[in-house]
C-alpha cells in the first residue's frame, strides 16, 4: 500500500509539472501573434507616412511640367510671329515688284501702240507725197528712230527704203513683243507666289490664334 501511495504521488506530481508546462508556454505561443500584429502596424504606418510623403512631394513635379510646356507655348508664338512677319516683307516685295512689273508692261505698251500708229498713218499719206518727203515731217516731229533710217538711205530706191523700215519696225515689235510675254508670265509667276505667301499667311494666322 505504501509503494502504491508513493507511485500514485509521484503520478500526480509528473501530471501537475506537466499541466505547468503547458500553462507557461502557452502564452508563449500566442507572442507571435501579438508581435505580428505589432509589425503589420507598424508597417501601415510607414506606409502611411511614405504616401503623404509622396504626396507632398508631387505638386512641386506637376508645377515644374506645366511651367516647361507654358515656355515651349511662348517659344513657339515667338516663332510663329517670326515667320509671320518674314513672310509679309516678302509678301510687301513681290507686291512692289508686281507694280514696277506692270507699270514697265504698260510703258511698253504705249511705245508699241505709238509705233503701230505711226505706221498706219504713213500708210494714209496722199499718193502724191513721196517718201523722200516723210522722214523731213517725221524728223521734225521729234522721231529719231524714223530720222535716222530715212538720214541713212541716200541713194536707195522706194521700195528698198520701204522694206527696210518695214523689216526694222517689224523687229522692234517683235522684240518689245517678246519682252511684253515674258512681263506677262512674271506678273502670272509673281501672282502665283503672292496666292501661296497669303494662303500660308492666313494659315500662321489661324495656328497663332488656336
């Protein structure tokens, strides 16, 4: 009975060391949870302070972009009115030089008309006026071109006196002609280009206003 008692003690014993055991580690078990909750946390608040911190940081980003874009604007109005304003001094040019242009082809209009009707009244003169009589009237008129030509044909007939003049107005017409044709593509060229600068004007206008 006695061993009995003693190894019934001994039981209980070993059973409370036991439960003892399994009370203090327990909380032990529990300390990374509490720890990891700790953590997470404190890890939200890092977050936290990361992101008010970036916030405040970006403002000054988006200021320094809307600044950049702002001066490449001016830059390019800057420019845009450069080239506005080239283009109107060419455009100012090509308007005077279509009006000097215009008022040579006028010019050479006139001479040519004068020199027609000059002919023409030649033409009309009585049958019994003689061109050896002519270049008397015409030289005292003032035509130096007539005078020269009747000065210098001494001793030539009519009709070779007439087929020279002839052959020489004929030249002269064909050649202010000729120089009258090529104002008139000038003048057509010129237009042309002013249609194009004022087109390109127009379209600088527009880009400067939008």
């Amino acid at each position: 009975m006695r061993a009995e008692l003693i190894t019934l003690r001994k039981a209980q014993a070993n059973a409370a060391h036991d439960d003892a055991g399994h009370e203090t580690t327990e909380p032990t078990t529990f300390l990374p949870i509490i720890n990891g909750g700790s953590t997470s946390s404190r890890a939200s608040s890092i977050c936290s302070v990361d992101t008010s911190s970036r916030a405040a940081v970006n403002p000054p980003s988006l200021l320094e972009d809307a600044g950049h874009m702002q001066q490449q604007m001016v830059e390019k109005i800057v420019k845009l009115q450069r080239q506005l304003a080239r283009k109107q001094d060419k455009i100012e040019f090509l308007e005077e030089h279509v009006r000097q242009c215009t008022e040579e082809l006028r010019r050479k209009t006139k001479i040519i008309q004068n020199y027609a009707l000059r002919e023409e009244a030649s033409l009309l003169l009585p049958e019994s006026d003689s061109l050896t009589q002519v270049p008397l009237a015409r030289r005292k008129g003032g035509t130096t071109l007539m005078g020269s030509l009747f000065g210098s044909t001494a001793g030539k007939s009519e009709l070779e006196l007439a087929t020279e003049i002839n052959s020489r107005l004929q030249a002269v017409l064909e050649d202010a002609l000729y120089k009258n044709i090529t104002l008139k593509n000038n003048v057509d060229t010129l237009g042309e280009e002013i249609s194009r600068l004022s087109r390109e004007n127009r379209q600088l206008a527009l880009s400067k206003a939008t």
